[in-house]
C-alpha cells in the first residue's frame, strides 16, 4: 500500500491553489524526468485535478544540459505540450528555461511557468508544506522591494571560507508575485536574486557547491577571482576545474569566462542542505547562489548558465547590515516580517 505524506498533500496544494490558482478547465503539464519521484508527480496532478483541471504529466529521460543545449533533446510532442499549456510546473534537473521549446512558450504569453527543477517529495515538501506561505511571501515580496529601492548602491558579500566581493547594485529583473496569476517565467520563493552592475563585480567567491554540468557539494572549494568579470580560478578537484572551465566558456559568449549574472540570499525557514537538490539547497538560510555567463535576458543568455553557492553569507547594503554569518538581522520593519515564518512540521 502506497502512504503520501499530509505535508506532500499539503506542498502540492500550496503550489496550485496558493501560489498558481489553478482553475477548473485550465491544462496543466507537469514536467518530470526519469530521476522524479512518482509520488511527486502524482501529488501534484491529483491536486490538479481537484481544481477541475485537466492535467498531463509527461516524463522523459534527463536533459543533459539546461536551457539552450538541450533543444536537440527536446521531442516534438514535448514541445507541443508547452505550447498547449495554461501553467507548466518543470521538475525537470537540469530544467527547460532557457531552451528554444521554452522561449516559444513564453512568446505565446499563455503559460505561466514555474522552475520547480526538484527530483525530490521530501525537498518539495519542506519548499510547500513545512512553512507558512502567506507569510513567507509576505517576508520575500518585501525584501525585493527592499533590494529594489536599493538600486545603485553598494553591495558587499562575505564567508566563513573567505568570500569578500563587493558591487553595485542593479535593478531588480523578476519581481515576486503573491500569486502567480499572470503568463511568464515564476520560480520557488525562499530565495531573492540581486543584481550587480556588471563591471563593478570586485574581489573573490569561494563556492562549496556548483551546478555546471550537472550539480554536487564540491570536495575541494573553487575560488573565483573577479574583477568586473571572472578573471580566473582555483582551487577544486581536477574534474571540477575541468567541467567548470568548459561550462563558463560554452555560458560566456566570448573567449574569457564571462560575468556575473546575478547574486541570492536564500532565506527558506524549512530548507535542508540536501548537497543533491539545487533548488533547495540555494534556500537554505544564508546560501548565495552566484550565476555566471551570460545574462537570461540577453541573446544567447541562459543557455548553459552556472551556478556556484556560497553558504553562510553575510551581506551588506551601503552601511546596513542585513545578514550576520547567514541570520537575517534587519532591518525593521523586514525583521517582524522575517520572525513570522513558521516552520511546520506536522
């Protein structure tokens, strides 16, 4: 006898109710590939059916690459489905975004897609189901807001492993919604991405976990070195400097190894270090997910896009400190907010 979890029940409903309101007569396709657990996928089309909406689940063999590098292994049939689809929930790792299949669907302005990219029920759940949701949402659309106002200042990043990078900061490129209501790209809260001015990148990142062409805890740190773009780097296994050079020069556009796309603070009360699931593992309290290559919103960006984490950030905005050895700790009134999520464990 099958047994699903009430938090997986719960996680799954949280996603098409709360967060995508999901309405009867609407086609939903869910995205897996043969790493997804059953359980998940099953979950969340059952919560879509008790919506009235008719759901597909379509499952194929894992992508090797993610965005752009994948199209050739994007079948026909897939495609169509996107195309066909009112909201897309991709548990694929690697994931679809930024592929030519997606951009078409995103073009088509029907879709509303979220970036799931979880293998995992157990990860799902804690990301839907062990924490308050209004009240995170309340929290990340919040201190988006605070980033956003920030724009033009200096930011300033560290860790225990000796990150010390600072930039200026950009606008605000994905605003949060409290309800995925409108077509385009939407991704799990618990994390919020800023944004350098390019050029102003300065200093070194020391990253414990990167996801080039495929995703792992490194057993050796990389150290990147930057200055306005990636200058260079060390550090790491052999196998690590070998995936990773070949991912930055594929993801650059240009002969060097490109620039830094964006930056995060994960901040997800119920996230666990899994070491294995990306999309959780850059909420964990404190984790900085830093992007390299080309930007997403520029020709050619996205395509084989990098991402290295840094964990237990602290991180400054001008003078303000925000986070202490990865604690938020301000400012008022964000520090209410943040108290206000509650893990739920049952």
């Amino acid at each position: 006898m099958s047994m699903t979890s009430p938090r997986l029940h719960r996680a799954a409903d949280t996603l098409v109710t709360q967060s995508f309101a999901v309405r009867a007569g609407e086609s939903v396709l869910i995205t897996g590939d043969d790493r997804t657990e059953r359980a998940l996928l099953d979950a969340v089309a059952t919560s879509v059916s008790r919506t009235g909406a008719r759901p597909l689940i379509a499952v194929a063999p894992s992508l090797p690459y993610q965005g752009g590098l994948s199209d050739p292994y994007v079948g026909d049939a897939l495609k169509a489905a996107m195309l066909a689809a009112d909201v897309w929930f991709d548990f694929c790792f690697p994931y679809h975004a930024g592929s030519a299949a997606h951009a078409a669907a995103m073009t088509a302005k029907r879709c509303r897609y979220c970036l799931l990219s979880t293998s995992s029920a157990e990860s799902f759940e804690r990301l839907y189901g062990c924490i308050d949701f209004s009240a995170m949402l309340d929290f990340n659309i919040a201190l988006a807001e605070y980033f956003g106002q920030a724009a033009g200042e200096t930011v300033r990043f560290t860790c225990p492993r000796g990150t010390d990078v600072r930039l200026t900061l950009d606008e605000i490129k994905l605003v949060r919604q409290r309800v995925c209501s409108e077509p385009g790209m939407h991704t799990v809260p618990g994390t919020q991405s800023f944004y350098p001015i390019m050029e102003s990148v300065e200093g070194r990142i020391v990253i414990q976990a990167l996801f080039d062409e495929y995703y792992r805890a490194l057993r050796q740190p990389i150290i990147i070195e930057a200055a306005g773009g990636i200058r260079g780097f060390s550090g790491g296994g052999a196998e690590d400097r070998l995936s990773f050079e070949r991912a930055l020069r594929r993801a650059s556009g240009t002969n060097g190894y490109g620039n830094f796309v964006h930056f995060t603070f994960g901040f997800h009360p119920a996230a666990a270090w899994t070491g294995r699931q990306f999309i959780e593992d850059i909420r964990v309290p404190g984790s900085n997910a830093i992007g390299m290559g080309l930007p997403w919103w520029e020709p050619g960006g996205g395509e084989n896009h990098p991402d290295g984490i840094v964990l237990d950030q602290s991180l400054w905005i001008g003078d303000r400190q925000i986070v202490d050895g990865g604690m938020f700790v301000g400012p008022e009134p964000l520090m209410r907010l943040h108290a206000g999520m509650k893990r739920r464990l049952d």
